[in-house]
C-alpha cells in the first residue's frame, strides 16, 4: 500500500504565493486539513478493486447532434455592419466601427515597425 500523503501548511503557504494569494495562519491551516481529507478521500478510493469495472469515457450516453453542412447565401455586407458596435458619441447611431467593407477594431499587436 502506498504512503499516506499529506500537504503541510508550509507547502500551501508555497503554492499560495505562486499563484499571487495572500493566506493568512488560519486559511493555510483550514485548506491544509481540507486538502488531506482530500488525499484521504482519495487513498481510500484507491483501494477499491476495480477490475471487473469497464473504463467509461462518460456516465451517460451522450451522441453530438448535428446538422450537415450546407452552403447557403450570407447576409448582406450592409446588414453585417449594422451590426457593427457604435464608433462616435452615442447620440449618432450612424457612426459604426467600419470602413463601409471591414469591421474596425482596436490593434492588438504591437510591431516593431
């Protein structure tokens, strides 16, 4: 049988600084007992016998419904860039972040150019 394994306030002190938490004495302690009833929990599951147990992917029966694939005509550019969100004030739904053709959006990347 494997060792038991347990977290010790310490190591959730370390991971709670890797991960830009601030934990005082009491949380370390409360998660460190929380995370070995864990481990706990989970050794006692690893003793069960499971070899007559067939390997599931998912407990239920789930089938993807889907439709086909069927070419169709899109919408109209104009009433694709009416969807466009508004550009100027908001008392001028007229003003669309678009060039008539694209939608406009703020850069994203940066270049060195």
């Amino acid at each position: 049988m494997a060792t038991k394994q347990t977290v010790s306030a310490d190591e959730i002190q370390k991971i709670a600084r890797l991960a830009k938490l601030h934990l005082n004495e009491e949380q370390r302690d409360l998660y460190a007992q929380q995370i070995n009833a864990i481990l706990e929990h989970v050794q006692k599951l690893q003793t069960l016998d499971v070899a007559e147990v067939e390997p599931l992917s998912h407990v239920l029966d789930l089938v993807n419904v889907t439709r086909k694939d069927k070419p169709a005509k899109s919408l109209p550019r104009d009433k694709v860039l009416a969807n466009a969100p508004l550009a100027g004030p908001a008392d001028d739904p007229e003003k669309r972040a678009t060039d008539g053709e694209f939608f406009l959006v703020p850069k994203v990347i940066k270049t060195d150019q």
